[in-house]
C-alpha cells in the first residue's frame, strides 16, 4: 500500500492547458457544415451510381434522394440500366432548413428539383459544392445569393430562448 502512495506523491497530477477555443463566423461555420455534407453525398452518389454499391430499396443521403426507383434486382444485383432511370431529387441545406433553389412548372420557389438520369447527380452536387465554396470564400458570387445564405445560417443558429444579461435583448452576431 505505502509503494501505491509513494508513487502518488512521485507524480502529482498535472491538467493539461486547454488550447483557446476558435469560434468561427456564422457564415463560415455553415458553409463548412454543409460543405461537408455535400461531400458525403458525393461519396453516397458515387458509390451508388458510379462504383456500383446500390442499395435496391435506396438509402436517403444527405442531400438528395431516390424518388422514381426503377431498378429490379437481377440475380442479387442493380442493373446499371435500370439505375439511369432513376429519378433523384436534389436539396441544399443550410444548417437544418432547405434553401430555395429553383421554381417549379408553376413558377413558385422550390427547395428541391428532380434530375430525371441519375448521370446528372454527381455533376450536379459538385456544381452546388462549388457554389458553396464560392459563398464561403466570397469570390465571385451573386451577393443575393451570400445575403440568402447568411440570412438562413442566422435563422438557424438562433437559439430558442431569449439571451440573458441585463441591457440584452436580442442576439448579436458577426458576418
């Protein structure tokens, strides 16, 4: 028992100083986020379409989804003819809401649209991906498109009780 002590007194316990925490802008912490799920929707789109890991009842990914499953299995397996004539449906999110990115036939905003050849999918997330990316960085964009992005990152980082301080009554946040 006196060796255990011993040993405890030889080695006092030493806290690890934490490195400051980086709290980074609003628009930039969304961007990212959904930056990184649109990469898992590309690995999911390729996987499926491309690699030939097809699920035969369709698995939902991070931004688009199966909507007009065409397939049959064929002994076990997906035929490639029959992924073609899938119908995805393609969204972006920015924290937890769609934004709006097209109108449909009758001319009202719409958060989705259908490709109608899942060939379009992976062309059509790396198009978003580089929009993104373009929001983010801030070169070479519509500013309403910015203003768009930044509006809903703030609606959703909005918290769902007033904050608390005397002289404070209403969030403040960064660009």
């Amino acid at each position: 028992m006196s060796f255990i002590v011993q040993i405890a007194r030889d080695n006092p316990v030493v806290k690890a100083v934490k490195a400051p925490k980086v709290v980074l802008p609003i628009l930039r912490s969304y961007a990212i986020a959904a930056l990184e799920r649109i990469e898992q929707s590309i690995s999911d789109a390729k996987g499926r379409y491309e690699l030939g890991h097809a699920y035969a009842d369709p698995k939902k990914s991070q931004n688009w989804k199966v909507i007009a499953n065409a397939a049959q299995k064929v002994v076990g397996e997906i035929s490639k003819n029959a992924l073609r004539k899938q119908t995805d449906r393609v969204w972006l999110n920015v924290g937890q809401s769609k934004i709006v990115i097209g109108k449909n036939q009758e001319r009202k905003e719409v958060d989705y649209f259908d490709l109608t050849s899942s060939a379009q999918l992976v062309p059509t997330l790396e198009q978003m991906k580089a929009m993104v990316e373009a929001v983010r960085d801030g070169a070479g964009v519509d500013a309403e498109m910015v203003y768009t992005f930044h509006s809903m990152a703030i609606a959703r980082s909005i918290g769902p009780s007033r904050p608390k301080g005397e002289g404070v009554n209403t969030y403040a946040y960064d660009a």
